[in-house]
C-alpha cells in the first residue's frame, strides 16, 4: 500500500457520538444535581471559608506581597494563594467553645 503526503492530511472520522434526546440521560442528570446539591449544603462553610482564604492570601500578596523572591509564601501568589486557603479552611473548621465548659454552675443550675 503506498501512501502519499496528502493522505495523512485527511480528516479522519475514528467515531461519532450522536445524541437525539435527553430523555435518556434524565434520570443520571437529576441524580447527579441532587447528590451535588447535598454535598453543598453539607460543606458550605468549608466551601465558603476556603474560598474567601483564597483571596484573601492572593490579596495579601498582591498588596504587600515580597519582590526580592526571598520569602517562601509571599514572592509567589500560588502559594499565597493556596497558604490563605489552607487557613481559611482551618478557621471555618477551627473547633467551638461549648458553652457548658465556661460555667459550670450555669449547667448545674439549669438542671435542678
């Protein structure tokens, strides 16, 4: 068989995906947006706090960020970015004060 130089030029089809209706993907589409939808009202505020530690740290370095390229985390805006992340996440996720540790009288009162 010999080949020219126009023959690898050609376009070549090596398969075709055609989709006529959505009807079949329906069930997998609603199944899929309800187990996003889930996962979001479960992580919001993990969300919520990576993202705003994100900008912050790109803020930061932006803004006062360091040019000499001697510092690790401010001379460049990824891993400010990622390091105001990372604190952002720790923040939201940082754990609570029970309120029944502070006074301990309080608890003991409110159960007589």
């Amino acid at each position: 068989m010999d080949y020219t130089f126009g023959d690898c030029l050609k376009p070549q089809k090596l398969f075709v995906i055609k989709v006529t209706a959505n009807k079949p993907l329906e069930p997998f589409l609603r199944a899929k947006e309800s187990e996003m939808n889930e996962f979001i009202k479960k992580y919001k505020w993990k969300i919520v706090g990576t993202a705003i530690g994100a900008v912050v740290g790109y803020a930061y370095y932006y803004y006062i960020g360091c040019t000499s390229g001697t510092c690790p985390i401010q001379s460049h805006w990824q891993s400010s970015t990622l390091y105001g992340a990372l604190l952002g996440y720790v923040f939201v996720n940082s754990p609570k004060k029970d309120k029944s540790k502070e006074n301990p009288q309080q608890v003991t009162e409110a159960k007589k």
